[in-house]
C-alpha cells in the first residue's frame, strides 16, 4: 500500500513492490495474480484502515461539529506542509491517475471518498443540531463541497505546498459553512 501511496500505479515498479512486500515476483502472482490486482487489494485496505476513519477521527477528536471540520482542515494544511506530506492521498491520488481509465480503481476511489464525505456529513449536521451552521442548509451538499475542497488542497499541496496558499483554500472553505 506505501509504495502505491507514494509512487502511484504506473511508477511502483515490480521491484518495489516486491522488495516492500519482502516476496519474490512469482509468489507476488501466486498471491495476487497481477500487479492491478495488487493495487486494487492496496487501495482496498487503504479504504479500510485510512479512508474509513482519517477524516471522522480528527473531527471526533476535536469535539465534532463545526469545531470539528475545522480541526481536519488545520490537520491536512500541516501535514501537507511538510516533506512526508507530499505523497497526499492514496485515494486522490488513485482518483487523479487511475479514475478515468480505469473503473475498479474508480469504484475504490469513489468508496474513500464517500467515507470522507459521511465524515463530514455527521459533523454538519451536529453543528446544524447545535446552532453553529444554519439548519436550512443543504448539508449532503456542504459535505460534499467540504470534501470536494480537501481534495482539491491536497491534490494542489503535491505540487504547491504552500501553507499560506492552503491556508486561504481552509478559510475560504469553512466561509462556506457560516
């Protein structure tokens, strides 16, 4: 999952893979068949150990709600900002390069961020309950502006990662909640 995470589909080399993996080419096929296969099994576990929890845990962690959203928005400009950082999503990255041209890959895409997007669905309506985003706000739709947004940062923090510039992106975004 690291080496796909850090290098993409088309740059992890059979090498890599199977150095990380500590397995030889033939037990890599043996195990998985082929190197989409592994992908699809990386972006799978990537799914079900960051995707599913990444985003609701920050905002839990932070007292949900608006509070919350904000919380994930400070998270990802500072970790964007630094060197390990720049590797940003597994699964944004998988949706840049794979999503269009490759349709497994962008059904996993799509399940990631659909985690991300409940995430931040739970924590606007519970702002909404408390007061803190008005009620008459469509919040299916801000939850998806919100993880629309982070995308957008993180996809933008590979090449500019710049925490004035992703700073003004997190603040504009969160205008959006008021």
């Amino acid at each position: 999952m690291d080496v796909f995470w850090s290098k993409g589909y088309e740059a992890a080399s059979l090498v890599d893979l199977t150095t990380a993996m500590g397995l030889s080419k033939s037990s890599l096929y043996d195990t998985f068949g082929n190197k989409h296969e592994l992908y699809l099994a990386a972006m799978d576990r990537y799914n079900e150990t960051v995707a599913s929890i990444a985003v609701g845990s920050i905002i839990e962690e932070a007292g949900g709600g608006k509070k919350g959203i904000a919380a994930v928005f400070k998270c990802f400009v500072k970790s964007m900002t630094c060197p390990e950082g720049r590797r940003g999503c597994f699964v944004a990255n998988s949706a840049v390069e794979m999503g269009s041209r490759d349709d497994a890959a962008a059904k996993r895409a799509c399940a990631g961020l659909a985690c991300m997007e409940q995430s931040f669905l739970e924590a606007v309506e519970t702002a909404q309950v408390a007061g803190d985003i008005p009620a008459d706000r469509d919040a299916l739709a801000l939850a998806r502006y919100l993880t629309a947004s982070l995308n957008g940062m993180i996809v933008i923090a590979k090449a500019r990662p710049e925490a004035m510039a992703l700073e003004d992106v997190a603040r504009m975004t969160l205008r959006a909640l008021d």
